[in-house]
C-alpha cells in the first residue's frame, strides 16, 4: 500500500503538540537545574532564598516526611514541594 502524505491540518496539529511537548521538558530540565542550583550546591544560596541552611532544610524534610506523613507525589519531589513552600514564606 502507498504511504498517503498527511493533510495540513494533522501536521501543524503535530507539529503544535511536538512544540508544547518540548516546552514542557525544557521547563521541567531548568526547574530541576534552579532546584539543585538552591538547595544542592551552595548553603549561601540556600539561606537566601530559603532563610535556613542545607541541613536544616534536610532535616525538616526528614521530619516532615516522618512525622508529618508528606510524601512526594508523581510530579514534585518533597524537597521540591518544601522549597517551594519556604521560598514562598521567605519571600511575601
């Protein structure tokens, strides 16, 4: 059987779902980079924008974990979801 080519519609509709998907990754890939950039690299970097060091944060989200029963879900780490909660108390 011959290989019809696709209509123009379907390609640009491929073509957009391809985009949004490789936009997505790229978002993804610099969240994870900004996250190991703050929690995993420096303690200066931590206790600006976390207002506690690196191990404090560690032992915090060990506690939470433990004590509290807060678990990572599919999409976030809990040391994702922790930072993202301190940053936002930190900084409003």
């Amino acid at each position: 059987m011959a290989c019809l080519p696709l209509s123009t519609r379907t390609r640009r509709r491929n073509m957009a779902l391809r985009n949004m998907m490789i936009s997505i990754i790229v978002i993804y890939y610099y969240m994870n980079v900004r996250l190991s950039n703050l929690i995993r690299n420096s303690n200066v970097a931590c206790i600006s924008q976390l207002r506690m060091d690196r191990r404090t944060f560690y032992s915090l989200c060990e506690m939470l974990s433990d004590v509290g029963g807060l678990k990572a879900t599919r999409n976030m780490s809990l040391e994702e979801i922790v930072a993202q909660f301190l940053y936002t108390l930190s900084h409003h």
